[in-house]
C-alpha cells in the first residue's frame, strides 16, 4: 500500500485505504479527460482504461455512481456551431445531441465487463426541491442496489442560465451529498491544491490533505486555476465544502493518466478534503438538528421498542398522526404518553400516514392506490433522541 506522506510528518494518508474502504463512490469527469476538442470525439482508450478502473471497483463490491461532462463539447462540433461561446439555446441543443454519443461510448465500454449504465440527467431544481430530490435519490438507490451504474449530467437542454448548476464539480458534489457517499473523486487536469497558481508562481506549495476549509484554503482557490472545463479550482472548493458538510471525503488528483482511479490508488500525488464526520452521522445530526418539523407521528409500546433497537418505523406501530407533513418532511416520533422519541423524515404525506396507520405494509397499495416505501421512516432518516 502506498502512503502519502503529509507535510507536517505527523499525520499519513492513504489514498488506497481511503478508497478501497468506500462503500459509495462518486466519481466526476469533466469534459478536457474526455473529449477531444478539435474533432469532438470522445477519447476512447482513455475512456475504456477508466472502465477497467470503475469494473475493478463494482468487483470488490464498491457502488459507482459516474458524473461526467462532455455532452456540449461533444455535440456542438456534430451540430457545426463553431469555436466561439455558445448561446444559450446552441448549448442546450448540442447538449442533447452529444449526451446521447457521451452515454453511448460509456454504455458499450462498460458493457464489455456486464456492468450495467443508467443514465440521470438532474437541475438544480432537483436537488432543491424536496419532493424531486427523494425521487432522484431513490431512483439512484434502488439503481445502485441492482449493480447498475448511473451516468449523470446536468440536464443541460432545459436548464437556463438562472436555473443551472453550470459546473458538474457542485453537481457531483450535491449528488455524493444526496446518496451519502463516502468518497467523491474529482478527476481534473491539476493533480490537487497548491497554496497559489503553481504556473505562476515558483513558490506554490502543495497542500496534500485539508480537513477544513477555511479562509485561507479558500483564498487558495482563488489564484489557483485548474482545467479548461467550466469549473475551475473555485468551483472545487464549493463542491469540498458540500461534500464535507455531508460526512463525504473528496479528492482531486489527475485524470489525464491512463487508469486514473488505479493511479491514485498506487499513490499518485492528490489532495483529500477529510470531514470529521461519516456520511451517516452527517446526516443524523443535520435530521436531528436544523430540521423545523412539521408534525408528530404517535406510536406503540411495540414500535418504542422497535425503533430503540435500531428498526424503521413501519405502519403498524403508528397509533396516530398530527400535523400537516408533506412526503420527505421532518416530523417527531412520540409515545402515546407524549414522550419525544425521535426526529425523522416521513416517507409519507400526513394524511397517507392517517389511512395506512395501523396497518400492514403489504396493505399500502390496496390504501393508498400507490406502492410506496414500506417503512413510514426509514432508520437512515430516523435519530432517537
Ligand atoms: N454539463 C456540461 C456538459 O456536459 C458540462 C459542465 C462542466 O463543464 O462542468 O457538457
């Protein structure tokens, strides 16, 4: 295993410890790896060595969830629009012309080692709005539950410049951040952070490991330039500080090698941004923490002790409901003599909670005409207080 030695001596990383220990990795690509700018063609070998790096992962049974750039350099060359800055509407038609040949290389070289590609394309709107931020995140779940691999981009051809993410570094982010993953991967140009623009200047110092960004890492990014896509180290930072606030470790290291993921594993040079916290405690604590609730859900002796015993809260323990929650909605768990018991997101609306309480789960769809989660509130989203 290859160690990488921090600055101060006292404290060692390893990246292939840090990463063969995930369990969920996201994985970013911006479009300068991918794509070849004069022809607008997808560089393939590149593309199918970093296919080998993604079946290795899936092999020893890690989660890969891809986010990659590249649909609007690859389908503005097919569509003629030239060299210039694109308007808006040629952005969004060469997005939806070149997300289709973007997903087509990575489905058949994936393809090649049985691992199955899902593409997702998300706004910002959906990682806003609660109730299409459950939606994506189940679909993504349950996709990463039967070994498949989602592809995800920004869904450029809707998204205007008001409404839009426009860097894939905060959309990856805000992903990892929505999945709980452990790692995120930001595979650049720039093999990691330096204290100023190393091409400027001679004195820019490495910086191998952050733990916390402060003011001064972030005046860090602000001289440091990376790549040519549109994020640059700035646009990194701000996807460190949501992947951190999250519990997710995230690194930057070079994507321009061949298998780039087995490169850093092999001790490439990088920078971790290393949280305090794991993805599941992040989440706990905000749940139990910044979360307003807007009802209570009342439960049995039978449920008190369930829950207390680390089981989800499922219908038939439900004696009754108040409040007016939506789907996804914090709410507070009490016993029915008033005690508190816990904070937790409810997996349905106030008034579902009202028809299907005291029921079996097999008996929610015959209720409620829909077939949803069969726990009330999952234990992820649940904090015994
Ligand atoms: N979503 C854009 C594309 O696929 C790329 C955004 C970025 O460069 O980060 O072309």
């Amino acid at each position: 295993m290859t160690k990488n030695k921090l600055q101060n001596g006292s404290d060692e990383i390893s990246s292939s410890k840090l990463l063969s220990d995930c369990k969920r990795i996201v994985i970013k690509i911006g479009s300068a790896l991918l794509v070849d700018a004069t022809r607008g063609t997808v560089h393939r070998s590149w593309l199918k060595a970093l296919a080998e790096d993604i079946a290795r992962c899936r092999k020893r049974g890690q989660e890969v969830v891809i986010v990659s750039s590249g649909a609007i350099a690859i389908g503005r060359r097919h569509l003629n629009f030239g060299s210039g800055i694109l308007k808006l509407e040629e952005s969004q038609a060469a997005a939806a012309t070149g997300m289709i040949r973007l997903a087509h290389a990575y489905e058949e070289l994936l393809a090649h080692h049985d691992v199955t590609l899902a593409q997702i394309l998300l706004t910002l709107d959906d990682s806003e709005d609660r109730r299409r931020y459950l939606n994506a995140r189940n679909t993504i779940n349950t996709l990463l539950k039967v070994g498949a691999v989602p592809l995800i981009n920004e869904n450029d051809t809707v998204a205007t410049d008001e409404i839009r993410f426009g860097d894939n570094d905060r959309l990856a982010a805000r992903v990892a951040a929505m999945i709980s993953a452990d790692a995120l991967v930001l595979l650049s140009d720039i093999d990691g952070l330096y204290t100023t623009d190393p091409g400027k200047s001679e004195h820019a110092e490495f910086v191998p490991v952050v733990r916390k960004i402060t003011p001064e890492i972030d005046a860090m990014g602000g001289s440091a330039n990376s790549d040519t896509g549109s994020g640059g180290m700035t646009t990194k930072l701000a996807a460190a500080r949501i992947a951190m606030s999250a519990g997710c470790s995230m690194v930057i290291s070079k994507g321009k090698v061949e298998r780039p993921l087995k490169a850093l594993e092999d001790g490439a040079r990088c920078t971790w941004f290393l949280p305090e916290a794991t993805p599941r405690s992040a989440r706990k604590e905000w749940i139990a923490g910044s979360l307003k609730t807007h009802g209570t859900i009342i439960i049995d002796a039978g449920a008190v002790s369930a829950l207390s015993s680390g089981k989800s809260l499922l219908p038939a323990g439900v004696s009754d409901v108040k409040g007016n929650f939506e789907r996804g909605d914090a709410v507070v768990v009490c016993s029915v003599d008033d005690q508190v018991l816990a904070h937790g997101l409810s997996a349905y609306s106030a008034g579902d909670v009202a028809m299907i309480k005291g029921h079996k789960t097999s008996e929610i769809e015959a209720l409620l005409g829909y077939r949803g989660r069969d726990e009330i509130i999952h234990r992820d989203d649940l904090v015994i207080m």
